[in-house]
C-alpha cells in the first residue's frame, strides 16, 4: 500500500488525452489525464465512465446538452450514451473506470490509448 500524491502524479507528464493509471481497485482503474481542446464522440457499450475534475473546467456534451464540471466535481456517463468532452483550457481529471476500458470507446483512431501507461 502506498499513498497516492495527485499533484506530484499530474507533474510526471504533460501531453493531453494520454491517461495515465496511478491505481486499480476490484478491477476498476483509477486513471489521471491532462486535456485540452475537444475529445470525439463516443460511447461505451458496457462501462460507466467516472470523470472528476482536479483543475480547470470541462464541458461534456451530451447530444440534448452539455454539463459543466468545476473543479471538485463530478459525473458519472452512464454505458451507452454518447458523450464529447471539451476543455477550453486545460483540465485535470481523475477518471474511474473499467481496466479494459478504452479512452474512445467505441471509436478507434489516432487518441485511442490501448494499454495507459502506468505512473
């Protein structure tokens, strides 16, 4: 067991849509990512996605709205709604999730991250 220091982790790496695992619980992984801009559309077909907001502001837009997540707070997209986050500056997120989840969910393209790196 060793504690978790999340500034100490969000300073080990600067690129954005790249989470990186910091812990794994009951086969859940807690995942740290930087973002900036706008993530695509997707969804996943059989995992709920936690999104925690460490720093900054984020949007996720929904296809009949958007939510706006303050630092602090939180949502949790259920599987198979179709989500896009946006941040206009950079975000920091804690993210939970299945370990098999894949960042893009049902989509594959250059921002899909297969195995995150663990930090």
């Amino acid at each position: 067991m060793e504690k978790v220091n999340l500034s100490e982790k969000f300073s080990l790496f600067s690129e954005h849509w790249q989470p990186k695992i910091v812990a794994e619980l009951n086969g859940q992984a807690v995942k740290l990512a930087k973002v900036k801009g706008e993530f695509v559309w997707h969804h996943h077909d059989a995992e709920d996605e936690l999104f925690f907001v460490v720093k900054g502001t984020l949007t996720i837009k929904f296809r009949d709205k958007d939510i706006v997540l303050n630092e602090g707070e939180m949502i949790v997209v259920p599987k198979g709604v179709e989500h896009k986050p946006v941040a206009e500056n950079e975000v920091w997120l804690m993210l939970f999730e299945p370990i098999q989840t894949l960042n893009t969910g049902n989509v594959e393209n250059e921002r899909t991250v297969e195995s995150p790196e663990r930090i």
